[in-house]
C-alpha cells in the first residue's frame, strides 16, 4: 500500500514539471520581425531559427501542488439491528387418540394337577441288637444218689468283686540332672577399622551449553472457521399412544379334600406259652449210717467221718448220724406270658390338597407406538478453511564451550583403632533339680456292654407326586384399540422481531489534501531576438 502510494506522488511531480516546462516555452523573448518563419519545428532544445543561434533559457523554480494523504477521524451514523421479544398466537393441529374395544378369542394354555402313585425302592438301616457273650460261672442243680452228707448249691445272687486294670495316673516326685548354661560376660580388646574423610581440591574441565536465542521466521496454518447454513431432512418419531386389552393369567388357589391310606404302627399284647422246670422237692430227715469212719485221736477230741458228719463222742465206731436233706422233684408245666408286638396296619384317612386353577383375566393397557415422518429442516455447518501465516518465533539453540573448573573430592583413608569389647560365652555347669512325672499303673477290670449293629435291607414304600398336565382351551378377550382425531388448539410463542436504528461511530477515513512545492522546471526551447518562433513548438 506504501509503494502504491508513493509511486502516485511520484507520477504526479513528473506531469506537474511537464506542465511548467510547456509555460515557460512560451515566455520565450520577442522574435524579429526580419525572421522568416520555419514551416517545420526543430526539435525541442535546437535552435529553431535559420539565423544567427541565441543563448539557451535558464530553469526557473515552479511552485506546483501536490495531493497528500491525511488520516482524519470522523463521526458516522452506521445501522444497528437489535431484536424484541413478541408474543404471538397460532393455531396448531394435535391429535388425540379415541380408545375402542372389541371382543375377540384366543387359544390359552393352562395346566392342571394330577397325582401320581410310585413304588419306590428304599434301602433302610434296622437295628439288629446281639449280645456279646461275657464267660461267668452259674451253679447248674442236678440230682445224684451218694451215700452220705453231700453240699447243695443254691442259686444265690451276691455283688461280686472282680479285678479290672484301669491307668490311674498319679504323681510322684524324682530326682535328676540337667545341664545349665549361664551367661558369662569377658572384656575382650578388638581392633576394628574407622574410614576417616578428607577433602582435597583438583583441577578439571567441563562441557558447558549456553542457549543461544535466533529470529526464525516460520509458516503456520491456521483454521479459521467460517459458517454456512445447509438444507436437511430428518426423521422424527413421534409416541402414539393407544389403549389394548390384553389378557394375563392369574393361578388361583382352591381346597380340595382327597381319600388316602397310611401305615400305622402300634402295640398290641400277643399272649404265649412256653415250657418252665420247676423244682418241686422238699426237705427230709435222714438217717445216715457211718461206715468205714477212721480211728478217733484220744478221748475229747472229734474224728470226722468219712461222710462228712462230725463225731460228738469218742468211740471205736461212728454211730448213725440223722440230717435234713433235700429231695428233688423237677416238673415242668406250660406258663403263658403276654408280649407287646408292633403291628402295622392301613388306614384310610382324608386330607387338604391346595391346588391353582388358571384364571384368564383381562385389562387395558397403554401401548406406546412411534410414528415415523419426514420433515425437512435447516442448519448451520461450521466449517473451516486454512489460513497458512507467518511469524517471527524464538529459536533457542545450545552452543557447547569447553571450560575449566576445580572441584573438591571427599575420600575416606582406612585408620585401625583399638577397643574394650563385651563377650557373652556360655558356661554349662551341672545342677540337680526336683521335677514331677505322671505315671499309669494297669489295673483290671470287667464289663458288660451291649452292641448295636445295623444291617441293611430294602423295602417298598410308594411315594405320590403331583404332576402337571399341559391342556388348552378357547376363551374371549377385549382389544382396546384408538382411532386418531385431529383438533386444532390454540396456542402463543414469543418471536424475536428486528429493530434498526441509527448509531454514531468514529471511523478512521484516510483524505487526500492539497500541498504547495516549489520543483524545477527544465527549459524545452531557444528564444533568438531575430527569429520566429517555429510552427507547432512546444506548448
């Protein structure tokens, strides 16, 4: 624009001089009269006139204007859009939804309950009680003739004590010997090493990077976004709703009583007999005879007889000796006893069975639709075209020098030094202590226990199970369904309606205005005092 500029004022100096020279041609001295014209002109700056040549015009200065650029602010008025709120009215179209119903028939599945008898196969533990056979000694009577006195055993039921081992711990006290150590403490010189440090200084030498700042000029793109409005179509969906009678099954429960039969068990009193010895024997006075009785020791004294009677007397001979005896007289006989037995039976009995008929039932429900329409809109799209620009950026580069320094290094030296050291050594020394050991000793005994077994066996139970059998039946049900009905309603919307008005802005406005120079102005023709001027010259 600066070169523009100048190049005008340029052009402008130059047709002014043109100009001047053009006025000053003419101001020329008076030719003579004696000249003979000249049919053709000289060229500018010859001599125009045959005779004699005269001296040539000296430049004179011309005063010349000149158009220059002078920015000037000033006040403009400039139109200003500004937008108000106003409230309108319109009328639009909504459609509501009408519900209808009607009735219609639809096969319903449903289920219903049956019960079903199965023998199932069960494997059961019964207890099975034995008895352990436990050796004890039991006096059996027999009968047998003897000559004599004989012992009889009756059954008499005594509290026996017999021998069992059982450890029974107990403690006793005893004496041993154990080793025990004791800490000993000794004062033990030990060297140990100490790094001592030191500092010294050395000499060295060492990259250094300056940063360096440099001017470089650098293209860079710039989006720049502008924004266009576009045409579209979309689609919208818009929720209908409208009402349909659909149908939902409900199982309601009912009582039903049923006939069943069950296992009873129970005791009943058995009555049996069985075979019972008895002995009925009875006591006797009898008189035994000695015989082959030995020699009876001196006189006071009492010989026993070789049947087991005492003599009372002394005699060469045992006298009869009379004693009771017992004289059995086994029988049996039939003794009945009662016993309770366990007895199963069947019983028939009733009971309540809960079960669910399905129940079809009907209702309206709202079922939301969406249509699909077309309409065309308009947006805007902002998009962006690159803008390749330049600038000056700050390049910071690292210029390596070489430098030298002195630094200082820590080293450790090693230095042996001496020190007094506890030393803890164990000394083990022999001690006599007193502890307890808890002992067993085995001491016999007996018992008697009885013992469960289980064996295992099967048996047939039947199991009933409900089982459900799929049917299905026709039944009706009620459709709701909307027919659409258009309405028009009214309805206001505020709209934003533009105001122009007129502002007063400064602007920047950029005038040319006149300006006097003096330039030089170049001479174009010669003036002789005897010469005509020459057809055509320089004007």
């Amino acid at each position: 624009m600066k070169t523009g500029f100048w190049l005008a004022v340029l052009v402008s100096l130059l047709a002014s001089s043109v100009e001047a020279g053009k006025r000053h041609c003419g101001s020329c001295a008076p030719y003579a009269a004696t000249c003979a014209p000249v049919s053709t002109c000289a060229p500018c700056g010859a001599a125009a006139c045959a005779p004699a040549p005269a001296p040539v015009c000296a430049p004179q200065m011309v005063e010349q204007t000149v158009m220059v650029p002078e920015t000037v602010t000033e006040m403009r008025k400039v139109q200003v859009t500004t937008y108000t709120e106003e409230t309108q009215e319109r009328v639009r179209q909504v459609t509501r939804l009408v519900p209808k119903t009607e009735t219609r028939q639809r096969e319903v599945a449903y289920f219903e309950t049956e019960t079903q008898v199965l023998d199932v196969e069960v494997t059961v533990m019964k207890p099975v009680m034995r008895t352990i056979d436990v050796k004890y000694v039991v006096n059996v009577p027999t009968t047998e003739k003897r000559q004599g006195s004989r012992t009889v055993h009756r059954p008499v039921t005594t509290q026996v004590e017999r021998e069992y081992t059982v450890m029974v711990p107990y403690t006793e006290k005893r004496q041993g010997s154990r080793t025990v150590h004791r800490p000993v403490t000794t004062q033990v010189e030990r060297e140990y090493t100490v790094m001592v440090p030191y500092t010294e200084k050395r000499q060295g030498s060492r990259t250094v990077h300056r940063p360096v700042t440099t001017q470089v000029e650098r293209e860079y793109t710039v989006m720049v976004p502008y924004t266009e409005k576009r045409q579209g179509s979309r689609t919208v969906h818009r929720p209908v709703t409208t009402q349909v009678e659909r149908e939902y099954t409900v199982m309601v429960p009912y009582t039903e009583k049923r006939q069943g039969s069950r296992t009873v068990g129970h005791c009943v009193p058995v009555v049996k007999r069985t075979t019972v010895c008895e002995d009925r024997g009875h006591w006797e006075q009898q008189a035994v005879a000695c015989g082959g009785c030995a020699a009876a020791p001196a006189c006071g004294g009492c010989a026993t007889s070789a049947c087991g009677g005492y003599a009372t007397a002394c005699a060469t001979s045992c006298a009869p000796v009379a004693r009771c005896v017992w004289v059995p007289n086994v029988v049996q006989r039939d003794v009945e006893f009662t016993v309770q037995e366990w007895q199963t039976s069947q019983e028939a009995y009733e009971y309540d069975v809960t079960l669910c008929r399905a129940d079809v039932r009907k209702q309206m429900v709202d079922v939301c639709t969406m249509q699909a329409s077309e309409e065309a809109f308009e947006y805007q799209v902002t998009l962006c075209r690159a803008d390749v620009r330049k600038q000056m950026v700050d390049v910071c580069t690292m210029q390596a020098s070489e430098e030298a320094f002195e630094y200082q290094v820590t080293l450790c030296r090693a230095d042996v030094r001496k020190q007094m050291v506890a030393v803890c050594t164990m000394q083990a020394s022999e001690e006599a202590f007193e502890y307890e050991v808890t002992t067993c000793r085995q001491e016999e005994r007996v018992r008697q226990q009885q013992v469960c077994d289980w064996e295992k066996g099967t048996e047939v139970r039947q199991v009933s199970r409900q089982i459900c059998v799929p049917k299905t039946r026709m039944e009706d049900y009620q459709v709701t369904t909307c027919e659409t009905v258009v309405e028009d309603v009214k309805e206001s919307f505020k709209v934003c309606v533009p105001v122009v008005s007129e502002q007063e802005v400064p602007v920047q406005v950029c005038r040319m205005v006149e300006k006097k120079i003096m330039v030089p102005a170049p001479s174009c023709c010669t003036a002789a005092p005897s010469c005509a001027p020459a057809a055509n010259c320089c004007r």
